[in-house]
C-alpha cells in the first residue's frame, strides 16, 4: 500500500534523511519513531506528499507521489497533532468544510457528513465552535475530518500528544475499527504504549532506519522487557558500529 524506494533528503550540506526503504502492507498499522531531531518527521512528511525529497520515490497505492500528487493524495488522510481545524467555525460547519476540499457533493457529501456524526457522537455539539470543544472531542472532529473521503491510507502525525490516557484509548478504539475495514496507518507516536498497538515498527535514528520489525521482535532483538529499553538499545548499538 506504501512503498519508499531510497527515500533521501538534505538541506544545504546536511542529510535530514539518508536512504530510507520501506514496504507498509494493506491493514497494517506502521509505527515511525524515533528521537527528536532524527529525521521521523521529514521522513514521514515525504511519505504522506507534504514535502519533496531530495532523491528517491514514495509510492502510495502504486501511485507516485512526485508524478500523480493529486490522484495519490486522494488516497490519503492527514492527521496532525496540532488539529487542522477552524476554531470560529461550528462542528457541522468544519466537516461541511472538509466534505468540500475533498470534492464530495450532493447526496455523497451528505451522507458522509451524517455518517461521521454518527461514527463518532458529534451529535450534541454540531452547533459549538471547534475552538471551545473538549479536547476528545476535538480529536474525535479532526479524525472525522481526515477521514470523509474514505481514504485508503490514514497518516496520524503524533495525534494524541497532550490528550489524556482515557482520551487515548478512545481514540486506538477508532483507529482498529478502521483497520478491520482495510484502512492502513500510519503513525508517530512517543507514546511507548501506542506503539505496541503497531503491527511493525521503523526506528529512525541519525536519518537512517537502523531497525525494523514487529514490537515483540525488536524486544527479542535487543533482550529487552520493554520497548523503551529495544529502541536505547538499538541505538547504542548503532553508535558503536557508527560512531560520529
């Protein structure tokens, strides 16, 4: 469903991201981590069309996303951490919104509207500003957002950073009800918890990807009771092989 052919960027002299190769299956919930400052998010800015590499290809559903930037990006939904909505404009008003940026009209644009009020209980706040909503709510309003278009490929952006650990939850219910229907994600988190929900994890560290597998095999890999632990100790590793 996504596919990164030697994925490289750099500004000025320096190599944000060195050669980066991955392949992210259909159904999949694929974790990208890694430390602050060590490529993840340009990484996953060039894996989702919101920033051109220096070299190498991104693929999303066989489409690249240098040549067909529109029709791949039709596939796609976007979640940031810092939500993209408009404060001074109501719930039903920011989804109308959203339904119209993704060209839905009619009847279509309607009944996907209807059927994210419905998936997420936005009911009783369809006439309150986004701007004044509670937190899980406007969580809740983001994801639907993202989400109108029905897309194939969903890229969540550390998208429960600052909420609470009920709030959090709610949201990973949501997210593995896309996933029995075939949504793929894709994901940054710092939350190590959030990440054993991944079915396969890259680490990005120094701009490379130095490790690469299943939560439970990155644990084995490293003899480590917790993933905090697997990732230090890949990258200690790393260090050592590879020192500055």
């Amino acid at each position: 469903m996504i596919q990164v052919e030697g994925l490289t960027k750099r500004f000025g002299s320096f190599t944000a991201v060195d050669n980066i190769n991955l392949q992210i299956r259909a159904g999949e919930i694929f974790g990208l981590l890694g430390p602050n400052g060590a490529g993840k998010s340009t990484t996953f800015k060039m894996m989702c069309g919101l920033l051109s590499p220096t070299s190498g290809k991104a693929y999303v559903n066989g489409l690249d996303l240098a040549e067909a930037p529109g029709e791949a990006r039709g596939h796609i939904g976007y979640m940031a951490q810092k939500f993209s909505l408009y404060d001074n404009l109501d719930v039903r008003q920011n989804l109308d919104f959203f339904a119209g940026i993704y060209n839905l009209s009619g009847k279509t644009r309607a009944d996907a509207i209807d059927q994210m009020v419905d998936i997420f209980a936005l009911s009783p706040y369809l006439k309150e500003n986004a701007g004044i909503l509670p937190l899980g709510f406007k969580q809740r309003l983001a994801l639907s957002c993202a989400l109108m278009h029905r897309p194939y490929i969903h890229f969540l952006d550390e998208p429960t950073s600052g909420v609470d650990p009920i709030t959090r939850q709610e949201f990973w219910n949501h997210i593995r009800g896309l996933v029995t229907k075939g949504v793929t994600i894709m994901i940054t988190t710092h939350f190590m918890d959030e990440a054993e929900y991944c079915d396969r994890i890259a680490l990005i560290y120094r701009g490379k990807l130095i490790a690469e597998a299943a939560p439970a095999v990155l644990k084995q890999q490293a003899n480590a009771p917790t993933l905090e632990e697997a990732f230090i100790h890949h990258i200690e590793e790393y260090d050592a092989k590879n020192p500055l």
